[in-house]
C-alpha cells in the first residue's frame, strides 16, 4: 500500500510542480524513493489506530441497531 500509494502521490506532485520537463523521470523517481521512506513507517505507525477506530465504529453501528431494533419491538409490543 505504502508504495503504489507513495508512487501515485509523488508522481501527481511531481507533475503538478515541475509539469512535463525533460528529465520529469528522475524527478519523480527521486520524489517517489523520499515518499516511500516516509510513508511506509507512517502506514506502520497509523494503520492500528485506523483498525481500532474502525472497530469502535462498526461496535457501536452494530449496538446502536440492536437498540433500535429492540425499541421497535418494545413499541409494537406495548
């Protein structure tokens, strides 16, 4: 992930500040081999707070339903 997204970003950047220029390759290979050293301990670093947040989220989705599918019930029974 860290690489083809490292690749995709410092290429659009790449071509966002230099435009088409005749040695834009080097450019972007330079650019994408920093990326790449940056963004992989960062994916590392940032991956299992995203995986814990997401769990919390999709928890409480599920508990929330649960809760409102019991007061439906309990709406419909009284």
């Amino acid at each position: 992930m860290a690489l083809l997204m490292s690749c995709i970003m410092s290429f659009v950047i790449t071509l966002f500040n230099v435009g088409f220029i005749e040695n834009v390759l080097f450019v972007w290979l330079k650019a994408w081999a920093f990326a790449f050293v940056v963004a992989f301990p960062t994916i590392n670093l940032v991956a299992p707070i995203v995986n814990k947040l997401v769990s919390l989220v999709l928890f409480n989705r599920h508990h929330m339903r649960s809760n409102h599918e019991n007061l439906l019930i309990w709406r419909n029974s009284h």
